[in-house]
C-alpha cells in the first residue's frame, strides 16, 4: 500500500515531465503534419542551459532558492525559445512544401547536429549540479515503509498544472490560439484570411521549447545530474506518450505522458525494472490496435 | 632540360622510397563519443603519452608509431564497422575496445584479418572463444565477481544484498558472478533486478529497495547510473552501499553523486599509480595536466606491450608477434604482463577500493 502510494507520486512526477515534452511533438504534428525528430534535443540543451543558470547563480551569490528558480526558468526559457525558432528557420521553413520526408530527415540531423554541438562544446562528461531544492515531506509510514513526497516532486507537478492551465487559455482563448487552430485546419485558407502562417509556425515550435524548457529545468532540480545523451531516451518516451494519446491532441499529450510514468513507476516496482520498456511500449500497440489514432485522437476525415 | 628531369625522377624516387618506409600503424578503439565517452578519453590520453614516448625512444624496430583512434560508441554494429575500417588501414595493433559488447563482435573481424588485440573489457566470454589474436590486461568479471562477492559476505553479515545489474554484457556478466560468489558462502541475494542504464529515473527501482529494506546493493553496470541510484536514494530517504565493478574508478562518479560517493565500493585491479616502476611516466601525465586515473595507465601500458613484443620478435607480423606475446614476459607501468593460452594475464586480480572524499583507495 505504502510502496503503491509513493510510486503513484514518482510516476505522477516522471509523466508530467514526459507530457510536457510531449506537447511540443504534438503541437508541431497538429500544425504542419512532422514529427520535430530535435525535439528531446531542445529539451537536452534547455536543461544544459538550466546548470549554467544555477551554477552562475551560485557565483553571484543569489542563494534564495525560490528566486533562483524563477531566474533559471526564465533564461531557460528565453534562450531554448530562441533555438526552437532556429531550428524551424533553418532546417524545417526551407523544406516547407516539398516531400514529406524531407523534413523528417533535416530533423534527425538538426537533433543529431544538436546533440554533438553539446557535447563538443560542453565536453562529453555528465555534469552534475548541487542538489538545489533538499528534503521533502514525510507522508505517512506503513509497516516501517516511509511514504516521501519531495520538493523537487511537489515543483514538477505544481509547474506543469500551472502551465497546462495556462496554455489551455491561450489556445483555446486567445487569438493566437485562433490563428493557430486555424493553421491546423487549412493553412491556404488562413493564409488568405490575412494571418502570416510563419509566423504562426514559428510561433508554434517557440512555445514547443519553452515548455521542453520547463521540462529540462524541473529534470535538472530533480536529478542534477545532465548529460547530452538526455535528450534521445526522454524524446522516444515523449513521442510515444503524444503517440498514445493522440498526436495532435493537447490534453492527449499530457494524458499520455502521466500514463506513461505510471505505467512505468508501477511495473517497476511490481513486476520487473527490467521489462518496464516492454510493457510501455506493448501497452502502446494494444492501445494503437484498438484505438489507431490514440486515446484522445480523432481520425482524420477525407471529406469528399 | 635533361637534368630537370633526372631530378624529378629521383625525387619521385624518393618519394616512394618514404612511403616504403610508412609508420607502423597501431591503432585504440572505444567510446570516444556517446554516454561512456569520459572513458574513451582516457585510453585516447593514455595511448597519446605513449606513442609519443615510444616514438621519443626511436619507435619500434628503426621505424615510428603512427596511432588511429576509432569511435565504437560502445556500439557493437559501430564497433565491426570500426574493425573493418582498422583492417582496411592495415593496423598492427589494436588496443580496444572498452565495451566488451563491442570487443567480443570486433575480435572476430580482427581475428580473421590476423591482428593482435590487446583488451581491456573484463567478460570472460572476450578470451573464452578460443581466438589466438586476443589478449586480456585486465582481468575477468568472474575474478572480479569472487572478490566483490566473498566481501560482500564477510562485511556485510545478517544485512540484505541486492544484486542488480544493467543489463550489458559487462553488468550483467558481474552481477551473475557476484550473485554465483555469494551463493556459493551460502548467502543468498535478497533482490534480483535488471535496470536499462541510459535513463535518467531509477525511483522505482530505489522504491523497491526501500520496501524490501536492502542496505547494501551489488551493482553490476557503469558510474553514471550508480551516481542516479544514489542521488534518487537519499532523495528517499534510503542510506545504500553501493558495491561494483571497474568502472567505478571513474571520477565523473564523484562529480555526478557528490558526497553520496563515499558510499561506493568496487573492485578494480591493483592501482597502476601505486606502482614504484611507473612513477615516472604518471609524473609525466601529471605534469600534463592528465590525472592517470581508470584506463590511462592500461591504455599506456598496451602501446609498451606492443612495443616489446614487436621488438622480441623483431617483426610486426601477426605469426611473429602473437608467439613473442604467448611466450614472453613484458615490463609495462601495469607491472609485468605474461599470458596464459587463453590470452588472459597472469597479474593478481582484483583489490576492493573505496572513494573518500574524491579519492579512491584500497579500502580499509
């Protein structure tokens, strides 16, 4: 009972961080129909970002923690926006309108790119910071098993519900939510109502990266520890949770992700830490066989 | 007019004449790039300072080390695609790979090219398949496994041991021979899991310890998931020891698990460092800002491995070379190297260390 309670609040913690991923991969499918292959590479640079931060930080003596994270957050989320919007400039916005493939392609080499531009410049070591945020609270104790909720844990969960509500607003609310739904829609058509659809594109892959940047600060305070290999084993499971709920659909993004950790929080505790891949990905094909477009998916119809 | 082209000809000449003369080729191979690159940099670091040296001394046999590093990622298709990259070269030595899952499926390549290897992957399979052109200078994970696992027993009496590992063939091949030594005094392992190393979340794993109450857990896999367990240990509020193999010696381990690495133990071969014979050369590493930590001194030592024997045989043929190897003795800063007929060496095995405050010793 005591072991179930504190895997439900290590798997609640693991698939927020995975659903924030997911919404970048999911966003960019809704809007232009690729898969944005640099994406966990976003996120890797983001957290490498996020150490930098604390580490400067730490050198010029801010120690207030609360504001500590609210500085790293917000450089994390300046600097990583800006790549989003390189990446889309550089290797997807020449592409535009030619196969479908070739900017599947210049994505896997952007995310290579990204990857071996980290670690030439950073070094290939594993680079740890001080734990920022100590301790946490002891819940309740079951047959000598203590239930531990930590800070880093209450964090994660509190940010990504704050920032789900927050761009739930913006795109269902907002006029950028608009031009952007419309862009999902029929990209011709809102071109000739006057909405530049760049823009709105480039748009898109910035908020993808910002929250991918969220996602790599709250991983940086949660582990310490990055390296920039991250990116490849957080996108595949990213990608697989916007997969199965539903790529393209926002909430099915999110509730992918959350299913994702807990499935994985569970069978590692229950069954075997060494299948839990297995069953991840096997719950994703029965899901996929009787849902083809996802949980919360909805099947694209040819209209005539 | 004639005379220009008399001394084109002996210019050409001449130029034929050095590339008769080519370098002796040899040759490292492992994870340059990719999660266990910090590794790679040290058989890179190692070989460097020793091809130099060698060269400095007059190269082997009149003529000079030329050194080609491959990448394998630890990769094992990447690793034959280097092998077959090294064979094309026309390498005469090899020192690689790290990974034993590359170097078991490199060796065949290397074997059917006839060229020697000298590794230092510890599986027992990597010297088990009866390829001539192998050799071990470290020693074997069953070795290891026997000592790390008679320790376990001896010092950590009425506690619970969990036996995890990570599912390469380095981790798993260590963790089976600690669990078989600890088996064999009559204690059984109280946890038997695999984790998949690359992942950055072992907080199911570290739940799963917490309720089976282990104190003491047998790791077999690389530093970089072991600093995670840790970290995600006391994040829990779980004191662990932490007890593995070799790739402990890595100090990325103490960088990425802080003071929690003093809860580290492994075993690892007698440290080179302590040898009196090698002063000089980890003077020479220090004064170069290279600490000859891990795999330096072995990667060191490989290339002088090479040298002597080529010298002994007076050849850089494969035949000639291999015999010398097989039968000879050779001062490296490793100590003095011979090999059975496996290809495994004849040096004492494995100490237990233990990190203290960002240094590693033999334990107390």
């Amino acid at each position: 009972m005591a072991l179930a309670l504190q895997q439900l609040i290590n798997g609640l913690t693991l698939g927020a961080v995975y659903g924030l991923i997911a919404i970048g991969y999911t966003m960019v499918y809704g809007i232009i129909g690729m898969i944005n292959f640099a994406h966990g590479d976003i996120y890797m640079v983001s957290a490498f970002i996020a150490i930098t931060g604390f580490t400067l930080l730490a050198a010029l003596g801010v120690s207030s923690v609360p504001l500590g994270l609210v500085l790293v957050l917000l450089l994390a989320v300046a600097f990583t926006s800006v790549y989003g919007w390189t990446v889309e400039r550089v290797a997807y916005r020449p592409l535009r309108g030619s196969t479908r493939l070739a900017p599947l392609i210049s994505a896997i080499g952007m995310s290579i790119f990204l990857q071996n531009m980290v670690q030439l410049t950073q070094g290939a070591r594993v680079k740890p910071i001080p734990p920022v945020l100590v301790g946490g609270i002891d819940l309740l104790t079951i047959d000598g098993f203590t239930v531990r909720l930590a800070y880093s844990q209450l964090l994660i969960v509190f940010v990504t519900l704050a920032l789900m509500g927050g761009f739930t607003w913006l795109i269902t609310r907002t006029s950028f939510g608009r031009q952007q739904r419309s862009c999902e829609q029929d990209r011709t058509m809102t071109a000739l109502l006057g909405i530049d659809v760049d823009r709105t594109i480039s748009l898109t892959f910035m908020l993808g990266a910002a929250l991918a940047a969220v996602a790599g600060v709250m991983v940086t305070v949660y582990y310490g520890v990055v390296d920039f290999f991250i990116g490849f084993v957080a996108g595949i499971k990213a990608f697989t949770a916007a997969v199965l709920g539903g790529i393209g659909s926002l909430p099915g993004a999110m509730l992918g992700g959350l299913l994702i950790g807990l499935i994985e929080a569970f069978w590692a505790a229950y069954l075997s830490a060494e299948y839990k891949d297995v069953a991840t990905f096997s719950i994703l094909i029965l899901a996929l066989m009787f849902r083809p477009s996802g949980l919360l998916g909805r099947p694209e119809v040819e209209k005539v | 007019m004639k005379t220009r082209i008399l001394a084109a000809g002996f210019g050409l000449l001449s130029l034929a004449a050095t590339s008769a003369w080519a370098d002796i080729l040899v040759a490292i191979a492992g994870p340059m790039t990719g999660q266990y690159a910090s590794a790679g940099d040290q058989i890179r670091k190692g070989a460097e300072l020793a091809v130099a040296d060698i060269n400095a001394k007059g190269g082997v046999l009149g003529q000079k080390l030329k050194l080609e590093i491959g990448d394998d990622a630890c990769d094992p298709k990447q690793a034959v695609s280097v092998a077959n990259t090294m064979v094309n070269k026309k390498i005469a030595f090899m020192h690689g790979h790290w990974c034993s899952s590359s170097t078991i499926p490199a060796s065949e390549v290397y074997n059917e090219a006839q060229i020697v290897m000298a590794t230092v992957s510890t599986n027992p399979q990597v010297t088990e398949r009866g390829l001539k052109n192998i050799f071990r200078i470290m020693g074997r994970d069953d070795q290891q496994g026997v000592v790390a696992g008679n320790y376990l027993v001896d010092h950590f009496k009425g506690k619970k041991i969990a036996v995890v590992d990570d599912k390469s063939a380095y981790g798993k091949g260590l963790a089976d021979e600690i669990a078989k030594a600890m088996e064999a005094r009559g204690v059984k392992p109280a946890l038997r899991e695999s984790i998949t190393a690359g992942e950055k979340d072992y907080s199911g794993l570290v739940s799963k310890l917490k309720s089976a109450g282990i104190e003491v857990l047998a790791f077999g896999g690389y530093h970089t998931e072991v600093a995670l367990i840790l970290r995600q240990a006391q994040q829990a509020g779980l004191k662990l020891t932490v007890m593995g193999g070799d790739t402990m010696t890595n100090s990325e381990l103490v960088t990425a698990a802080g003071p929690m690495a003093d809860n580290v133990l492994f075993t690892f071969a007698p440290d080179p460092r302590k040898n009196p014979a090698a002063a000089a050369v980890v003077k020479k590493f220090r004064d170069a800002k290279v600490e000859p930590e891990g795999y330096v001194m072995y990667a060191y030592a490989a290339m002088q491995l090479f040298a002597e024997a080529a010298q002994k045989a007076k050849s850089t043929k494969y035949k000639d070379l291999e015999k010398a190897l097989r039968e000879g003795s050779f001062d490296t800063v490793i100590g003095k190297l011979s090999f059975d007929a496996k290809g495994d060496n004849k040096l004492p095995g494995f100490m237990v260390y233990q990190w203290k405050g960002g240094q590693y010793d033999y334990v107390k």
